[in-house]
C-alpha cells in the first residue's frame, strides 16, 4: 500500500483517483494505506521490499562499495528523504509522528548496493525499541567488511539483511 501512496505522490494520481484508490481530488494519498508495525523492529515487507542498485555487483565491488566514501557520491539528499520519511510515519501508523524519531533508512543498505532512491527500498526505521536504527548500522558494516573482505559474497550479505537485518551476521556466518 505504501508505494500506492508514493506513486500517486509521483505523479500517478490520475490513474488511481481512475482506480478509487485516492481521497479526493489530488490529494496525493491512498485510502487505507497503511503498512503493518507488527515485524518491527523490521519493515513490513509488503511496504518495503527492498531493491538493489544495478551498477553494484560482485565484480564491480572493487570500485564501488569497497572504496571509501562511495556511499556519499550515491546517498539521496534529505530534502528527498524527508519527503518519503513524512509520509512513511504515515503509512505505517506511527503513534510518534516526529520526524527526529526515525532515521528514513535504506532496507539494502547503500553499503550493500541498496538502490540509493527507490521508495521500496527506504522506510521510516524508528530509533526507539530494543533493536533499532543505529543496531542496524553496525550490521551493515560488518556485512560491507566481510563482502569486502572476500568472507561473504555481496548476494549472501544482500539476501541476509534484506530477509530479516537482525540476523544477518549469523546466518552469514560472521556474527
């Protein structure tokens, strides 16, 4: 439902306003758009599945997520964020509607080759619960450092935090 919403936001509004998908006349939002909370501290999988970027492969590691300071030159700037984390607090149903609550994080994230702008693979990911955001950053990491390394490879590490990030070091094997 959540990429309902981003899509009439991008411009498709005529085409589910056509489908009764959206209130009123450009309004920009879907009715009963919502994403489920209950996998937290994981996104809701329907809402964000998701998705890689093309030009991070395993042969091209080397000169993309390898090299230090690669995720800045991809990294979308917050003013698109922003607008995509607003609407995620929405979609997901959060009671907290501060922005400085939830970090707009990317499910693969850019370290991995995430796709660096696709809504599918960005999501409110909240900064208060017992796994959070910030637990989420290291995981990433270790993951980069180990397909970087040669331990893993970038498929393995992508599937394993695209499935479920907080257990990713173990059924790769580096937790």
């Amino acid at each position: 439902m959540r990429m309902l919403v981003r899509l009439a936001t991008a411009g498709s509004a005529l085409g589910l306003a056509a489908g009764g998908l959206v209130v009123g006349a450009g309004a920009g939002t879907a009715s009963a758009a919502t994403c489920s909370q209950s996998y937290l501290p994981l996104p809701d999988s329907a809402c964000t599945p998701g998705s890689y970027n093309p030009d991070v492969t395993q042969s091209t590691i080397a000169s993309t997520i390898c090299v230090s300071g690669w995720t800045a030159t991809v990294r979308p700037s917050t003013t698109y964020t922003n607008k995509l984390k607003a609407q995620g607090i929405v979609d997901y149903g959060y009671a907290d509607t501060s922005m400085t609550s939830y970090e707009e994080d990317h499910l693969v994230p850019l370290e991995l080759g995430g796709a660096p702008r696709d809504p599918a693979n960005l999501w409110p990911e909240p900064y208060s619960g017992s796994q959070t955001a910030h637990s989420k950053d290291g995981v990433e990491t270790k993951l980069k450092n180990a397909v970087c390394n040669g331990t893993i490879t970038l498929a393995s590490a992508r599937n394993a935090i695209r499935t479920n990030w907080t257990t990713a070091l173990q059924v790769t094997g580096i937790g």
